[in-house]
C-alpha cells in the first residue's frame, strides 16, 4: 500500500528513526513545532529548518474522550471513535510538541520518556494510507549512542 505523510514537511526519516522537522531562528534561538516563516519571539525572518530530537519526555496531558470536530480527519466515525492520550512532549529540551501518546491512561506519568513514531492514521479517497506522528513510550529520553 502507498503512504504519503499528514502534511508537507512535518517528518523526515533520520538513520535513529524519524524526526520531526521544525523550524529555528537564528537571531534568538527559539524552536517552534512545526516550521514558521517568522519567529514568533523576536519576529526575525526566515527561519532556518530544525530537525527536532527524537526523545524528549512527557510534560502534561490529557485524556481526548470524543471525537474531535472538523478539520480532523481520524478514521471511522462517532460509533467507533476511542479515547486516547493527548498530550505535549518536550523534546531535547527544545520546544514542546502537542501529540497523540500511544499508552493507555493508567499507564501515562509526567515526565515519562517518550520517542517519536510514525504511524498510520487513515486511508485517503485514492485508498493511500495517511501516516502521522505520534509518541510512545521509550526506555529512555535521551537517544542511545
Ligand atoms: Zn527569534
């Protein structure tokens, strides 16, 4: 089956797995997720891309109980909607990603670490599946070397 990603320029696959592709601005330094074409801190214009880390660690989050209205896409309807992990994920100390977190509840702890995944999400109209990222639970925050 053919995949095609989310949206442009949201991942890239790295040699340690995929990464997601932010944007960060020469004159202040500031990461943002995903890319901008002017720095939301000091207004500096263009950024430069920035791949983010690929580990970071839970900094809060929240269960999503229902299904969210449009423009979001997920697959199936209202009958089989499930609820699932929301949450935002710092990432190398950088910048924090809003994301779905692929663990259940009961199992989710603040500052848990977390790496970057790619999973599929839905099929499309021309029967492609649709990959988005995602965050799962990593023995550790800080990439293996
Ligand atoms: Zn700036």
């Amino acid at each position: 089956m053919t995949s095609v990603p989310i949206g442009p320029d949201l991942f890239a696959d790295s040699t340690e797995g995929p990464r997601l592709l932010g944007s960060r601005c020469e004159h202040c330094g500031v990461v943002t997720f995903p890319s901008q074409d002017g720095c939301p801190r000091c207004g500096a214009e263009p950024l430069v891309r920035h791949e983010l880390a690929r580990h970071g660690t839970l900094w809060t989050w929240t269960t999503q109980n229902f299904r969210p209205k449009a423009p979001y896409a997920g697959p199936g309807d209202e009958r089989d909607f499930r609820p699932f992990v929301l949450g935002y994920v710092e990432l190398g100390g950088e910048v924090r990603v809003e994301g779905h977190i692929l663990a259940e509840p009961e199992d989710v702890k603040i500052g848990m670490p977390l790496e970057t995944v790619v999973i599929p999400f839905r099929e499309d109209e021309s029967g492609r599946q649709v990959l988005t990222f995602a965050f799962a639970p990593s023995a550790t925050a800080e990439p293996l070397t």
